[in-house]
C-alpha cells in the first residue's frame, strides 16, 4: 500500500485483504491485532460458512472515488452510521485493531469511529444500502 493510502476497515473477502475482525455470537467484532493477509485458502473455507463478510470484517486500500459510497471526499459509511446513531451512547473505546495508523474511519472521526466499529458488520450495510431488510 502506498504510505499515504488510507485503509477501508469494511472492506469485501479476497486475496491479499487484512483479516480485521471476526463477528462473534453476540454480533460484535473480535478484531484481530497483528495484520494477517488472506489467501485463496482462507477465502475457501470462509466461503464455506457463507457468506464471509457476514463472519469477517477485512480491510483493503481505500479506493478513494473508485468507491461508490465516497461521498463529499469522505467515507460515506462512517458518516452515515453515525448520523443516524446521534443519540446512541457507546462507551468511548480503541479495540486493538491492526489498521488504526491508516484506518479511513479513524482518520475522518477519530475515536468515536472506533466506538461504532465493534458494532459494523460489512454483509449487513452491503444490504442496508441495496434497501434489503432481514426478515
Ligand atoms: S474505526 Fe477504529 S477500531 Fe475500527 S478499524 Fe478503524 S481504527 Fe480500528
């Protein structure tokens, strides 16, 4: 990655993407603390259990415009998150994530991004933004 690159912490399942986080049972995200970049391997047996980003949150290079939820040269994502979540209170936290030196989110927000991180799961905003609603 080049040095001034940003980092999407809500990036999709393919070779060469960080492994960020796992979604545990509760629905939160255990990050992974040292970068571990995927491999085909790892993207088979992920595909196994479904559909990877509903068990994984991966990072990749922020594609910048290149990316359809950029917006105002912004993240979109975060933005939107968190406008709509104005009134939630979360407790102020930095899990121990491998990306924060160049993490889109945390360069745009700060540590409040990192409050509503734990909470992201990629699948469910990948539907959010296509209007499909789990029954
Ligand atoms: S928002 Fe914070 S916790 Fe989430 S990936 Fe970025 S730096 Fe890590």
């Amino acid at each position: 990655m080049k040095k001034d690159r940003k980092s999407c912490p809500s990036s999709t399942c393919e070779e060469g993407a960080i492994l960020l986080g796992v979604v545990n049972s509760n629905g939160t995200i255990g990050y992974v603390s040292t970068p571990v970049t995927i491999d085909q391997e790892f993207i088979d047996e992920a595909q196994q259990q479904g559909v990877p980003e509903s068990n994984f949150r991966f990072s990749n290079t922020c594609v910048e415009s290149g990316c359809r939820q950029w917006s105002n040269g912004k993240c979109g994502v975060i933005q939107k998150i968190m406008w709509s979540n104005e009134d939630v209170s979360l407790p102020a936290q930095l899990p121990d994530c491998s990306i924060r030196d160049s993490c889109r989110w945390y360069f745009q927000e700060g540590a409040k991004a990192c409050s509503f991180c734990p909470y992201i799961i990629t699948n469910m905003l990948e539907k959010q933004s296509q209007g499909v609603t789990e029954k």
